[in-house]
C-alpha cells in the first residue's frame, strides 16, 4: 500500500468511529440468570434456617442451628425450636413435638464453667441437619452445641451430639465423646440403607464434622448395631484452605470470631453426597473450593489398616466454586452451591465436569439441598454469609428477613436416589 493511500483510509477509519455511539448499551452484560427458573416454595419470617427436607408425600422439614444464630438458642420461655416442619407458606411448626424442642431449664448448661450444651440425650439441643432417607423417615443430626448471648459457641456434652431417627420408637445414637468430640459440629448426614452394606443390615449414614476448631473428619454409623466410627481426622481433604476467602456479591467474607480479630472462614468438611450407586462419597469444606470423594468402602472399615487404606483412596475433583450442602439426583449428578456465582452448579461424576445449573440474583448463599420423589431440587437460601459469623466493612449483621426455600426441576426427568 501506498504511503498516501493508507493516510487515506486511516482518514476514512476516523470518521467512521466518530459516528459510532459512545454508551454502554453497546455492550454486552451479565445476564444474571441461567437455566430453569427459581419457584418460591417457603419464606421464613421466624427462626434462622439451614436444611431442608422434603418426605415422599411433599412434607417440608427444617433445622434452626442456635449455633449460627444465638437468638434460636432455646432458652426456658423464648418459644425456640431447632426442628419444625413447614406447615403453611409462611410459618412453621416445632417437630416433631415442642417438647422434645425444649430441653429442661434450656440449651445451655451454665452450672459448668466455661458454659457448656446441655448434655440430653431426648431432647434437641442445636440441630444442623434433618435428611429423609429412602424410607421416608426423618432423621436429625444434633450438634449439641448452641451460642450464648455473648456469640460464644458451647462445647458439647455427652448425650447432645446425637442422630435421632424420628419415626421409629427409639432410634437415638448417641455417640462417644471419641466419635463426637465436645469441639466437634456434626454438620450433614447421607443414609445408604442397602442391606449389603453392613454385617448388621440396616444400613449406614455417613456425616461431616464441620467444627470450625478444627476436629474435622468423617463419623461412619451403623445403623443396626449403632457404632460409630471416625475416618480421614485432620486430612487436608476435611480441612479448610488456610487463608480461605471467597465474596458474596462482591463483599469479602471473613469470619468474625466473637472477642477476638477477624480471620478466615474455617469451616471444614461439611456438604456430603454419595453417589447415586452409593459406593461413593463427595465431600467439600466450606473454607474451600476443591470437591473429594472416596470409596464407601473404604469408610465402611474400620480394621487397622483401614485408616491409611482411607487416605490413599481419596480423589481431589479440583475445583467446584464455594459451597455449602450437596445432593444427588438419580442422573448422578452431584449438586452443590457456586454461591459466588450466584448459582447452584452440579458435578458429573461420568464426565468429570462441573457446571451452572441454575443463575439468579435471588440467590446468595445456598446452605442445604433435598430432592423430591417430585422431580424436584429443593433448597434453602438463607443469607448466612450476611449474618454475624462473617466480618464485614458494612456492618456486623446484614441479613433482611425473610429467608427462602426455592425448588427447579430436575434435569432429564431426575428424581431422589432411594439406597435401600
Ligand atoms: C437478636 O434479637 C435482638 C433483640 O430482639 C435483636 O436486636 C438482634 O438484632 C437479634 N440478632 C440477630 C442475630 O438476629
Ligand atoms: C402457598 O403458595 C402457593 C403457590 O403460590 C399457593 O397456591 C397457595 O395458595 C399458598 N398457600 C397459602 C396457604 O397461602
Ligand atoms: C450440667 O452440669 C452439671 C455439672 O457438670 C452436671 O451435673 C449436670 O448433669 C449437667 N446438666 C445437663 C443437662 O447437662
Ligand atoms: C433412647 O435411647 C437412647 C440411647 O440408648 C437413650 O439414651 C434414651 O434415653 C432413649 N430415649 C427414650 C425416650 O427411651
Ligand atoms: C450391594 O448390592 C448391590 C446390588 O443390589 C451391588 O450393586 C453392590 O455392589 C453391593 N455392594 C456391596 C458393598 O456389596
Ligand atoms: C460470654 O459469656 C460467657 C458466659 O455466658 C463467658 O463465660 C464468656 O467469657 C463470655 N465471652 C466473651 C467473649 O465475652
Ligand atoms: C459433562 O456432562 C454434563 C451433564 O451431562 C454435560 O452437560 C456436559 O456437557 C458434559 N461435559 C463435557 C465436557 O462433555
Ligand atoms: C420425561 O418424561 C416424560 C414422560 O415420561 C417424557 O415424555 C420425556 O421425554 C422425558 N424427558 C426427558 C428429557 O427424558
């Protein structure tokens, strides 16, 4: 080209982009929404929730951990629960009685010093989890641990940390303060009811200890003879990241710990899946963003040599966003919170792939998942990344009531494993 015929389009090119608009409507933008729209199912005006679970015939359950939330810790007159079920659109009912949700004089133990949960093995202290295992009964994790008014959170006491199968007559496990530690938080509990799976034939549930002190690992029960034992303590895979931070709608989220700094979110193993064949378990830390699994078997064991045999057998998936709860629909597809996104996203354990199910700005923190023989994913949204556990510039507690339960349909017809 010519030294005068390309000052000429150049000429040409500069008049041209004058006449462009200069705005941002040219550009593109952030959707804010993907997949199957949100449909509201419940809004709570009450308690802090954290789970939900819904029975085959539609019930809705949900727990209210006095741990997250120091005005759900049930003291003698404040009407408290830690356990309700969903009765209207907008209000919920202690269950499976107001009784068993209040444990005599309260929640917390003052007689000891340091304070401590109340040590009751018939009542409800601080639950963190209901689940509906593939025959219809309801299952709660108790923790045993609740805050004071101070935002101190209680060890626990023997009797409190417990697995309480609500149907059934009697089907308490209590466990031994080696399998729950007084610094341990039973956080998420999966049921394999398969009759194979153990000696004893009523199957297994498998649960995270979650403790943001740091006695992370996985508690295996036997549901026939009621053992329990623990797999993986302190392994990286449990752990949080050090350091550990991840935003919620462009707000860093540091853990605020009651009377001392602010530090990082520490905490470790919680969301929980098998797989849909059940001889898999996916596991990530909130405090991270790598999602695990291991052979069930491999927890199953409890011989010698089963604790190393468990180590070698984990597999690290990468990465898979910021999570909470996690759940598995009869696809295989493991779902879990991408919270930063905004989204929920799901793991295929075939392909090895994560993705976005589901965007919308309606969502912040995901806390737990519950699919419906329906066809249906349930799950709560409950701003618990606004509250008071998490430090923030503006202000020490952001959440706006009311919290939410939301459900989408399942891809391709999906619908609840049933492992029994
Ligand atoms: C707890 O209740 C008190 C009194 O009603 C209220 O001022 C405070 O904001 C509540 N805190 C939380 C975390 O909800
Ligand atoms: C609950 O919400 C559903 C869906 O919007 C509605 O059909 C139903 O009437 C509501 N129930 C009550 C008791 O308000
Ligand atoms: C409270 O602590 C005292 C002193 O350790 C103990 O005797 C009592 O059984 C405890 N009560 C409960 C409900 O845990
Ligand atoms: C149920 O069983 C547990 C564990 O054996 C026991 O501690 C508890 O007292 C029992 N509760 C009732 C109501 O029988
Ligand atoms: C249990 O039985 C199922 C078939 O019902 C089989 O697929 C599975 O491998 C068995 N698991 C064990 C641990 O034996
Ligand atoms: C919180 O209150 C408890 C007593 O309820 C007390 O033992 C503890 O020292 C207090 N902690 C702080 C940080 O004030
Ligand atoms: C992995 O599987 C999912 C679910 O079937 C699918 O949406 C995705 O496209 C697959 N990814 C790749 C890279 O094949
Ligand atoms: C879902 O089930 C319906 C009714 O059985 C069927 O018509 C449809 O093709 C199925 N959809 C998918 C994606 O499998």
């Amino acid at each position: 080209m010519s030294a005068s015929r390309f000052l000429a389009v150049a000429a040409f090119g500069l008049l041209c982009s004058a006449q462009r608009p200069f705005s941002t409507s040219e550009l593109i933008r952030d959707p804010g929404v993907y997949g199957p729209p949100l449909e509201l199912v419940h809004l709570y005006y009450d308690s802090f929730p954290t789970g939900i679970a819904v029975s085959a015939s539609g019930r809705l359950f949900s727990n209210y951990p006095g741990a997250l939330d120091q005005n759900d810790t049930y003291a003698p007159g404040n009407g408290r629960y830690t356990i309700a079920e969903l009765v209207s659109n907008t209000t919920e009912s202690p269950y499976p009685s107001a009784a068993i949700n209040s444990p005599p004089g309260g929640a917390i133990n003052y007689t000891t010093y340091p304070p401590s949960g109340a040590g009751y093995s018939d009542y409800f202290i601080g639950s963190q989890s209901i689940v509906i295992d593939a025959l219809d009964r309801a299952w709660v994790l108790d923790t045993g641990r609740v805050q004071t008014p101070n935002g101190t959170l209680v060890y626990a006491t023997y009797g409190g940390p417990k697995l309480v199968g609500i149907t059934l007559t009697n089907n308490t496990i209590v466990f031994p303060t080696t399998v729950a530690f007084p610094d341990s938080y039973l956080n998420d509990v999966r049921f394999d009811l398969r009759k194979n799976v153990t000696a004893s034939g009523k199957g297994v549930a498998y649960i995270t200890d979650s403790s943001v002190e740091g006695r992370n690992g996985i508690i295996i029960v036997d549901l026939g003879t009621g053992e329990s034992w623990r797999h993986l303590d302190g392994h990286p895979s449990v752990r949080p990241e050090q350091q550990y931070l991840s935003f919620q709608w462009g707000v860093p989220l540091y853990a605020n710990n009651a009377g001392k700094p602010f530090g990082y979110n520490s905490f470790g193993a919680d969301g929980i899946s098998l797989s849909a064949d059940g001889e898999t378990l996916f596991w990530k830390a909130v405090g991270s963003r790598y999602l695990f699994s291991i052979p069930t078997a491999r927890l199953r064991d409890n011989s010698a040599t089963s604790e190393v045999m468990a180590q070698g057998a984990i597999t690290n998936h990468g990465q898979t966003g910021q999570s909470d709860g996690f759940e598995v629909d009869s696809n295989g597809y493991i779902y879990h919170g991408n919270m930063e996104q905004n989204a929920i996203g799901f793991f295929n354990p075939a392909n090895g792939t994560d993705q976005i199910y589901v965007r919308d700005p309606l969502i912040n923190w995901v806390d737990t998942f519950s699919t419906g023989t329906d066809g249906y994913l349930y799950f709560t949204v409950n701003q618990l990344d606004f509250g008071p556990g998490f430090y923030s510039n503006a202000g020490p507690d952001r959440r706006v009531k009311p919290w939410a339960v939301f459900r989408v349909p399942l891809p391709y017809n999906g619908t609840k494993v049933l492992l029994c």
